[in-house]
C-alpha cells in the first residue's frame, strides 16, 4: 500500500521521467471514470514500465556521468598520490609534483577512454592549491633579500637582457624549428610564468595543447637535467632529492586559519587588481606584503605543500587529454633544443656575473636556469647558498616574464 500510494503521489511525473529517459513506451493517464479493474490494470501496466527503465539513456547518461566524476578524481588523486611517493623514492626532483604529472599525464594519453565523456579535473580544487603554492613561493620574499641593493641591482638588469635573450631562442626554436604558429610559439617560449603564460596564451589564441606541453616539458627538463648534472658534478644530490625542502614540519594546526585567510586575501585582491594568472600572484604577493611589512610570517606546513603539489601535479597531468605519443616526442625534441640554448645562456651570464655578483658559479648558475622557483631554491639549500637571492633572482624572472606577456598581450591579439 505505501508503495502504490507514493506511486500516485509521484504519478505526475511519470511521462517527463519517462521521457528523459528514452524509453519507448508513453504512459497514458486514466481517467478516473474508467472501471476499477481497467484502472488497476494500467496502474500496473505502468509500475512494470517504471522498474523497466533502463539504466542508460538518453536522458540518464547525464546522472551517470556526475556521479562518475567525483569517483574519478578520487581515483586520480589516490594515484597521483601514490605516484609522487614512488618518485621520491626514486629521487626525482620536486616529485610531489612531477610524479602525479607524469601519472595523471599517463592516463589522459593512454587511457583516454576510461575517464568520463567530456571529463575535466575540477578547476576550483586546482586554483585552491594553486594559491597555497603562490603563498609559499611569496613566503621567500623577506627584508633580508635586498641587503646588497647595488649588487642586486646588476644582477637584475643582466637578468632583464637574458629574460629578453632567453625567449627570442625559445621562440626561435619553436616557430622556425617546430613550425608552430606565432602567438602559439610566442607564449611557448615565455622562460617563465608556467600558469601565467598558459593563461595569458590561451586567452590569446594560442594552440592549447601545444603551449600547456612546452611550458610543463621546459620546467620538467629543466629540474631535472640541472640537480642531476649538478649532483654528477659535486658528486652527491641536490635540491628536492637531496631531502631539502622549503616548507616546515613543525607549523601548528592554529596556523592553518592564517594561511587560508591570506590565500582568499590573496585570491580576491588577484581578482579585484585583475593579475595575470591572479590564483598564483595574488596570494603570492600577500604572503610578500605580510612578511615585508612583519605583520605576520607565512610558514606554510610541509604535508599542505606536499597535498598541494599533488593537486596540482594531477591537474596538469590531465590537460595533457588527447595528445598523441608523436606530439609529445615531438614536443620533448623542441624542448631540448630550447633549454640546451638557454642553459647554455645561462652559463654565460653566470660566467660574467660571478665576480661582480660575488657568488660562486653554480650559485649563478641556477640563478638564472628557467626552472622551477621551489627547486632551484633548494638546490640553493644543498650548495649551501643563500636560497632567498636564488628566490629573488627566479621571482623577478618570473615577474618581468609575465609583465612583458601583459604588454604585449595587445599587440599579440592583433596579430605577431
């Protein structure tokens, strides 16, 4: 009896569901002058349609796809997990984020087909991490960085030509050697800003699957090929595989309300002040403006960062989604080329900067390499270096990077 009275109560809905549903059969209502027993009988008539709906359709596919979806980010995370935990093991540099790429980056080539129809990872949960990291990278910006002003100074006008110097051989490489299109190959070879530049790309036109595959393929190489030949060199690991990291193990759990708080700040006034790629500037340059004026100090704990860059990492890996095995060895030449040119920059610039700057050549050296902020910072910390002017060197990098994409972007849309 309940359930035939919870059938009638819902019988009005009955034709749309069905509808939805693509099944076949219409459900026609009785009129209530009809017979009793004509009455029961298309009421059970239409209770055998109802429980024969089937489970896919149409009309369902939809339900199936959303409940699917938080599953398959479940699954992505959990192995993006397990996979940075391997490529620590291994000692690969930064591995709490290129293992979870490399994972998730696996499967969106590979296994294409086993992800949801039109799946994408959920863009909130990304940016959210992706302000954590922009906290950390602002956390390194202190007083104590800008002690020697005159030789700073030097050090950033060199920086200016070889940012300039660095972007013309990527956007040689990539336009005459690659034969990508301009706009494509301009953002492509940008020697900084990983989000800001596919960011400002994408708006701009640029070939997404292209410009998201140069950008990750040159940080990749570089943190890479640069701790590996250094830790070849000094003849014992740098950086990340070293166990070096910039992130604290002993941050209390009453800190974690300060550091949301200034990733929201940091989010809303990226927002308000219309930043380039404002997830990551905006909370970067709260967690500066902070630390600069002394009002608090940014320490964010190292399991948020290690959770962060698993996000992230499985993030990035999944836009690599219908890119073929050619694209990519395609891609991995170009970048080759592109950073063995700017690496070989690099070197000249440390060569020249050394004596004046007062720093050993490596120092220099991964000052100026165009990779990761987090990594060269601790390579830094391996070489016993000071990572705050290794920090300040590759955020200044990034921010004259970013600024010459800003004023171009114009003159970018109306054609390079």
């Amino acid at each position: 009896m309940a359930r035939l009275s919870l059938f009638r109560k819902y019988s009005h809905l009955r034709p749309a569901i069905l509808h939805m549903s693509g099944h076949p059969r219409r459900l026609d209502i009785c009129p209530e002058e009809a017979p009793a027993g004509q009455r029961r009988e298309k009421r059970r008539a239409a209770r055998r349609s109802f429980e024969e709906l089937p489970l896919a359709g149409p009309g369902r596919q939809w339900l199936i796809d959303d409940m699917t979806r938080p599953v398959t980010t479940i699954a992505l995370l959990a192995l993006s997990g397990v996979a940075a935990h391997l490529a620590e093991w291994a000692g690969l540099p930064l591995p709490f984020l290129i293992g979870p790429l490399l994972a998730s980056a696996a499967v969106a080539t590979a296994l294409p087909h086993r992800l949801p129809a039109g799946y994408a990872f959920p863009p909130t949960l990304r940016l959210v991490f992706i302000a954590v990291i922009g906290l950390m990278i602002g956390a390194q910006v202190t007083p104590e960085l800008f002690s020697n002003a005159p030789r700073l100074a030097l050090s950033f006008a060199a920086l200016l030509l070889f940012t300039v110097l660095a972007h013309a051989i990527g956007y040689a490489v990539y336009a005459r050697i690659g034969g990508y299109d301009r706009v494509t190959a301009f953002y492509a070879a940008a020697p900084g800003g990983l989000f800001e530049s596919i960011a400002m790309g994408d708006e701009a036109g640029a070939d997404p699957a292209r410009l998201m595959l140069q950008q990750f393929l040159r940080v990749i190489v570089v943190v890479t090929l640069l701790p590996i030949g250094l830790s070849i060199w000094l003849g014992e690991p740098v950086g990340s595989s070293a166990g070096m990291t910039l992130a604290r193990a002993d941050v209390p759990w009453q800190a974690l309300p300060v550091i949301v708080l200034a990733g929201a700040a940091g989010i809303a006034a990226g927002h308000v002040l219309r930043l380039p790629a404002r997830q990551l500037t905006g909370p970067l340059a709260v967690a500066a403006a902070l630390n600069l004026t002394g009002v608090w100090h940014v320490d964010i704990p190292e399991w948020l960062l290690h959770v962060a860059q698993v996000v992230v990492g499985c993030a990035l890996g999944m836009r690599f989604t219908g890119l073929s095995r050619a694209m990519l060895l395609r891609g991995f030449g170009l970048t080759i080329l592109s950073v063995g040119g700017i690496l070989i920059l690099s070197g000249l610039f440390a060569v020249a900067l050394m004596g004046p700057i007062g720093q050993p050549f490596d120092v220099m050296l991964i000052s100026f390499a165009p990779g990761g902020v987090t990594e060269m910072a601790l390579v830094a910390l391996s070489l016993q270096a000071n990572p705050a002017l290794v920090t300040l060197h590759h955020i200044f990098r990034i921010l004259i990077t970013v600024m010459g994409l800003g004023l171009t972007a114009r003159w970018i849309r109306k054609g390079l």
